[in-house]
C-alpha cells in the first residue's frame, strides 16, 4: 500500500517601503504602530498521516530604541519545533474514542531573550519574551 507523505515549505518577508509620514518611524521602536523595516519567517513541514514535525524561524531587522536612546534592538533569529503523534494510526486503542493525539512544541528553542530596551518593562513585549525557551504537551481526544 503507497503512503502519501506531504511536504509543506513557505518564506514570508515583509519590506516596508512606503514613503508616508508613518515611514519615517520605522527601524525606530515606539510605543505604538511601529516595525522594523524587515521581519522575516520561514517554515518546513512533513505530514505522514501519523505523525508530523514541523519547525519554523522568525528574523527580526535590527531597529533603534526609544528615543533618545541609540541602542540598537533586535538582529535575532527565533526558531520553534512541533511534532505531532495520531496515536490511534499508531495502533493505540482509546476505546470509543474518534481520535488521539499527542502533541509537543518548543517555542524559542535556542532560548534567544530580548534585548536590553530603555523603557520599562526594558524589552519590547511586541517582539521578544523575557521567558525564553518554553515547551508545551498536550494530549487531546475526540469523542
């Protein structure tokens, strides 16, 4: 019997190069409706049906802090991983059960943590986590 095995791959880039009031404001962080002038994300995936991974990876530009501050915030790259396990393909009985599955993700899994900013909370929430890396577990069952 042929198993089907999907294959999924993506790139997102986000240049901002319009010349508006608003342009002037990028690369600079501000309290509101600011962006770096890139961001960037790429992802991979493989689905066999019972099992899955997938890993994605975010690029922030560098950008300057509040001013007056000349610092310069941002430059990184933030990877994830997930994997997912069907486990009724896998064999395991759930009795009357439609469907399990067990899940795993690792957020920030090379545990970048945001840079120094000037202002509390002294890093930017819209683009960083103070907590780093963190993973997730999850098992779910459809009834």
């Amino acid at each position: 019997m042929a198993r089907a095995v999907a294959i999924r791959c993506g790139l997102e880039t986000a240049p901002d190069t319009r010349q508006t009031a608003r342009a002037s404001r990028l690369g600079r962080r501000f309290g509101d409706n600011w962006a770096p002038k890139w961001k960037a994300r790429l992802s991979a995936g493989l689905d066999t049906g019972s099992w899955s991974l997938g890993v994605s990876s975010r690029y922030l530009a560098t950008y300057k802090d509040t001013e007056p501050s000349d610092r310069t915030l941002g430059g990184i790259w933030t990877h994830d991983l997930s994997a997912r396990l069907d486990l009724m393909r896998l064999g395991m009985d759930f009795g009357p059960a439609k469907g399990a599955a067990l899940s795993i993700g690792i957020l920030n899994v090379t545990d970048q943590l945001p840079k120094y900013a000037g202002v509390a909370p002294y890093f930017d929430t819209t683009q960083g986590d103070w907590r780093g890396r963190y993973a997730s577990l999850r098992l779910s069952v459809d009834w």
